[in-house]
C-alpha cells in the first residue's frame, strides 16, 4: 500500500502537553479546596477530551453537571492561558514531519482537545505546512467516532485505506479502525503499549523516524 496522508493525534503523540494540562487543573481543584494529581495519574485521565478529564479529577463518583460544567468552564479559562508553558513537541517530532513534507505525504492533525486550543499549540509549536488542524467542536464527534477523520480524507482528497493514524492510546487506535486507516500508536506518549497492543495496533513506533520505515 502507498500511502498519501498521516493524521497525528496531538497530546502525547506529536508534543508532551501533560505538565500544562495538569498544573491548570490542579490550580481549579485547589481553587474548591479539592484533593489534587500528579503527573502520572493525568496521564490517565486524558484522551477523550477536557470535560472527560474534568470528570474524572473531581472527587465526587458522580459530580453533578453544574459542578462539571463550572469546573470545565475555569479549566478551560486557565488552560488556554497556560498551555504552551511547558508544552513541547517530542524528541525527533520536527524532523519526521520535515521529512514527510520532503516526500510530499498531506500532514493533519486531529484531537479531543477543544478545537481552539488544538489550533493554539499547533500553531504556536508545530510548522505551518499542517493542515488541516482539528479539535473538539461536538462531544458526539469525539475519537473513536470516525467522522471528522473521515471529513479529513475527503479534504486531503485521499482514500481512508492510504491513510495512517498515529496516536499514543485506544481511542486513537480505535479511530483509526473505525475509518479503515492504518492504526499505528506510539511508545512515548501517555499510554503503554499494552493499552495499544489491545486496541488492535497495527504498529507502535518507538522513535517518530520509525513512521518512515511503514511509509
């Protein structure tokens, strides 16, 4: 199979965001007097967008939707303040998407991460040759949903089947299943292997210049 285009996930896939997404909701879970996280333990709240990880950080077993929905309101007012803090792409990210665009392969990126967010970190980490660049609009249009993904193939005017999907946990894998894509996950990212290996990965690169060797 020749491929034509590679869809990335962002968070834990193509920059480490974790830091930034951790300390801003931290800062809303201090602000109610709230237990708080560490690193590693947000590392398994991501993935399915913020108003997930909102849910799963408060304390409640089952917070009521205006406790959610003002907490989600204060993350997403100091995270878009704080997200390109600390924020960085992964070691060799740059260079394999430098040598994607060598070989003329249509670089996106898709995330559950609210859309103008997803925009803001690109833009501000990530070359200006990505495109298109999509977050989180609809929560009924999240990964696995296959939707936008497929929207995406349509304006790349490439075949799902000569698409690959990179990302670093299940529901970029399932994703990537849903649409009839190459699933490939990644080793560095905010999920291990086995997660991705249960998914039904179809490769799982252990440095970005590994994706060269499938393309």
């Amino acid at each position: 199979m020749t491929y034509k285009a590679v869809i990335f996930d962002l968070d834990g896939t193509l920059v480490n965001s974790i830091n930034d997404i951790a300390d801003a909701m931290n800062v809303v879970l201090k602000k109610r007097n709230y237990p708080t996280y560490n690193y590693a333990t947000y590392k398994t709240f991501v993935g399915s967008g913020v108003r997930s990880l909102v849910v799963k950080a408060l304390p409640e077993a089952n917070p009521t939707k205006e406790e959610v929905a003002a907490c989600l309101l204060d993350m997403m007012q100091v995270y878009s303040e704080c997200c390109t803090q600390k924020t960085k792409p992964y070691d060799g990210v740059l260079d394999l998407l430098s040598a994607l665009k060598e070989k003329n392969i249509k670089i996106a990126v898709l995330s559950n991460k609210e859309d103008t967010l997803t925009k803001k970190i690109s833009s501000f980490l990530l070359p200006e040759y990505i495109k298109p660049v999509l977050g989180l609009k609809q929560e009924e249009d999240k990964k696995p949903n296959p939707k936008v993904a497929l929207q995406i193939c349509e304006s790349l005017q490439v075949k799902p089947e000569e698409t690959i999907f990179v990302g670093d946990t299940d529901v970029d894998i399932l994703v990537a299943k849903n649409a009839n894509m190459l699933a490939v996950g990644v080793s560095w990212g905010f999920r291990d292997k086995e997660e991705l290996v249960n998914a039904g990965s179809d490769y799982i690169l252990n440095h970005p210049l590994d994706l060269m060797k499938i393309m």
